[in-house]
C-alpha cells in the first residue's frame, strides 16, 4: 500500500473522550471512528487488522476441527422464548419490531438459533461430534459502553458450539476449544490465561475465562505465578485425540487462576505467599459446557445408539474479536504509539523516503516495495512528500513492527537503515539485507497459515 493513496486519518491531539490507552491510540492511529456511544465504524487501518485477528481465528478453528457458517445479526423473538431467555435477558438485549409487529432482537449470542438448526437438520448420533461457529457482530446494549472497542454495544464475536451425544464427548469439544484458543492467543502475541469464571446468562458448570493481564483490564483475577510461565509454543496437536486435550486442560488449570466470581481465599491463602498475585485482566474469551440446558427445552435430540432420541450435550465458545484489538494495544505499546505483535501487523513493515521526488530514493523504495511483496509481505509506502520527522511519528504511532528508511545519503554506499519499532534498534543493511531479514523475521509468522475449512 502506498501512503499517498491510502485513508489514514490520524489525529495530532490527544482525544478527550479517551480513558485509556488502547482507545486513544485507535482513535489517533486513524483505526475507528464513533458512530453512537458503543458503535464504531472501522477505518481502513483498523479494518484490516480486525481482519487479520479474524484470519487467525478462523484458520485456529479450521486446524481444530470446526466448521465455520454465518447467521443473522438479527433474531425472532420467538426462539428465545421457547429457551426462557426472553424474558431473563434484561435491558442488554435490543429488541425491536417489524412492520408486521413482530418481535425481533439483535443477537447478543446465538445458543437458540444454532440450536434450531441442529434440530432441524441432524437426527442421528452418528452425525456426531459437531462443531459449528461463525464469527458475526453482536449488540449487547450495555449499561456503560465505554474503552472503546473493549466493551463496545455492537462488537464482533466469534461464537462456536459443539453438539455432542455424551457428557464426556462435549467435555472433550471443551478441552479442544481451550487448546484452540490458547494457539489462538499466542498468534497474536498475547498471553491468555484460562482462569476458573463464573457462567453469567449462558449457564453451565464448566467454564473458564481467558484474560489477559492489564492494569486497565474491568476483572479483577487472583492467580498463581507460576502459571504466566507456561506457553503453549509450536507443539503439535492432534485435537481428535481425548488425551493430549485433556493433558493440555490440565498443564494450564491446574494453577490457581481465577476471576473474582469464583475466587476462593482459603484456597489461594495455600498458594505460597511469593507466588499469589492480585492484578486486572481483560476478558478476551470464554468457553462454556452447559449440557442439554437449550437442547431439552428446544427438542434438539438425535436417535442414539439403542435406538432412543436423547438431547444432545452441548457447549459454546466464544472469542472477543473486536475486543482483541483493544487488549492486543493495552498490552503493546509505548509513549510514541502501537507496537503490533508481527502476528497481527497490518503491515509488515513501513518504507520511508526521506527525499520524495529524488529519482534514486524514488527507485530505491520502488525496488524494495516489490522485492518485499514478491517474499509475500504487505509493505506500507510511506510516498508523501512530508518531513521526515512526521514520516516516523506516523510509522511509530500505527505501530508497524520493522521500519526501512531509505535516504540519499546511505543509498550512496548502497545502505538503507532497518529499525526494530519495539527496540528502537537500526542497523545499516544493504536493500537486499533488509528484504532477506524481513523475510527471515517473518517466515515462522507466515508458516502459520492454515487453510480456512
Ligand atoms: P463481559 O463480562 O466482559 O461483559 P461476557 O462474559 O458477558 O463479557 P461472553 O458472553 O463470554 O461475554 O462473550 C464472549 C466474548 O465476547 C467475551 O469474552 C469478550 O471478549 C467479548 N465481549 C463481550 N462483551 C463485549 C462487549 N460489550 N464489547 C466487546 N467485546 C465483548
Ligand atoms: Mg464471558
């Protein structure tokens, strides 16, 4: 992309409206812009990296096993009664009418319908496991929407649900979603940490919560230390196998780690004292086993083996996408702008000209453009005729991870200079150097493609 001909409309002031950080940087790095308390419109930067934060959650999901599929934002009425919740979920849910009066809401979650399908289409346990998800906006008319994207009104989730014929076939859908997410989480150069949480409206006995930690994040967790040096790293999984998920389970919950709801002090006082820790975190998933609580109700069964209709297990899972962007900045970031994990950069790195116009730095940034673009990377051009310094003010705010400056003066020894944005540290390489340590830098992020079911 050349800067010229791209619509980055970031802001030199501070916006008052900003609490924290996360906000302000995506208001000035041009990213969003508020439509309504709680709903946003995605500028072309932002946009791209809601994008790429979806890829990776589809291509996670794809990898595990789960089918992705799209259902309405909007909702009947009528299959939330039949689950009860219509009249349970309060002032959150946005409920509206039709011409024909007929009463609609805009999905906070999709439990219900996803539940209709599987009863409509799937008779037999032998179409079993199931795992279904879509990732689609949602609208939650929540009492303070407030951080921006963190708790916004209207926000895209990625909800998936798995239909199981057994108790400890949803359990091992459970296990998977944690494997998943965790893979998930790591991509974009976060920690989450599954900590024991509370079911709220969804319901159900098993679930865990993934926060990551941040001074600004709304829950308050209480956890072992130890459980921050764990990773999950590049190990290969077989999701279909019952073991390696539950050994997985295991190795990431069996620390104390819990969100104020379920928090135990007797428990967490056995914690030595050099290990407890108290902090904040940002919620940016959960996973739930709920079992046959919308099944029954709704009919959703299938024949089971001895010939008898039984409703199905179920659990459901969801990823905070939108929200993701928000947690993702909290955690990278310093006085001058975003730092993005290279996982998730929108671009992966920015050329700057500082002499636009001079027919060898014009060519200069022209070849490297193409040679990064043939090494599959998605450079930013910065081709504007501006002064230097606000060149690298905008690459240091929208957080580009690597920076190639490119000038008269090094060009004539054949030098460009190539600068890490979260070190700060430049080297002198020649154009070819910097095209082949980016390709380096980037070949483990690329490697993790997955093909999209
Ligand atoms: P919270 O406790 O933050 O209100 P929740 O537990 O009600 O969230 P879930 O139903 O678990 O939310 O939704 C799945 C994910 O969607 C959450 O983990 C969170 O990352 C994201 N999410 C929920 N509410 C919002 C919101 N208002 N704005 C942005 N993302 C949200
Ligand atoms: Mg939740």
């Amino acid at each position: 992309m050349r800067l010229s001909r791209y619509f980055l409309p970031v802001l030199k002031e501070d916006p008052k409206e900003a609490q924290i950080v996360s906000h302000r940087l995506m208001l000035r790095a041009g990213m969003i812009k508020q439509q309504a308390a709680g709903i946003y419109s995605w500028l072309p930067l932002g946009y791209r990296i809601l994008r790429r934060i979806e890829t990776i959650v589809h291509e996670e999901q794809a990898r595990a096993g789960h089918i992705p599929m799209l259902m309405p934002t909007l909702q009947p009425a009528d299959l939330w009664r039949e689950s009860g919740r219509y009249d349970d979920y309060g002032e959150e849910m946005l409920r509206l009418k039709d011409r024909h009066k007929r009463d609609l809401l805009y999905g906070p979650t999709n439990e219900e319908m996803i539940t209709d399908i599987f009863r409509a289409h799937v008779n037999s346990y032998k179409d079993l496991p199931l795992t279904l998800y879509h990732i689609q906006w949602k609208f939650r008319d929540e009492i303070r929407p407030r951080f921006g994207v963190m708790r916004g009104r209207e926000f895209l989730m990625k909800d998936g649900y798995n239909f199981d014929l057994t108790k400890e076939a949803a359990l091992h859908a459970y296990n998977r979603h944690l494997v998943s997410y965790l893979r998930t989480y790591e991509r974009m150069g976060l920690q989450a940490i599954p900590m024991r949480a509370d079911g709220g409206p969804i319901g159900g006995d098993y679930t865990h919560e993934f926060l990551v930690l941040a001074e600004t994040g709304e829950s308050e967790v209480f956890y072992d230390s130890e459980i921050t040096d764990l990773t999950f790293g590049d190990r290969q999984i077989d999701y279909d196998s019952v073991e390696q998920c539950q050994a997985v389970l295991e190795e990431f919950t069996s620390r104390y780690a819990r969100t104020d709801e379920t928090h135990d002090e007797a428990v967490y006082a056995q914690i030595p004292q050099e290990r407890r820790r108290k902090a904040r975190g940002i919620e940016v998933g959960q996973i739930f086993y709920f079992g046959t609580k919308y099944s029954e109700p709704m009919g959703a069964t299938v024949v089971g083996p001895d010939g008898a209709r039984v409703p199905v297990h179920m659990g459901s899972h969801g990823i905070g996408v939108s929200r993701l962007l928000g947690a993702i900045i909290e955690a990278n970031h310093d006085d001058r702008g975003i730092i993005w994990p290279e996982g998730v950069t929108p671009f992966h790195a920015g050329i700057v000209n500082l002499k636009q116009g001079d027919a060898s730095t014009d060519s200069a940034c022209e070849a490297l453009y193409a040679a990064l673009r043939a090494q599959g990377l998605d450079p930013l051009y910065d081709d504007r005729d501006e002064r230097a310094g606000a060149k690298f003010a905008t690459m240091d705010l929208i957080g580009l991870p690597w920076r190639i400056t490119v000038g008269p003066r090094g060009l004539a020894a054949n030098k460009v200079e190539l600068t890490e944005r979260r070190s700060g540290e430049s080297t002198e390489v020649t154009p070819e150097e910097a095209v082949a340590r980016l390709a380096r830098v980037y070949a483990p992020v690329l490697a993790q493609a997955y093909p999209i079911a």
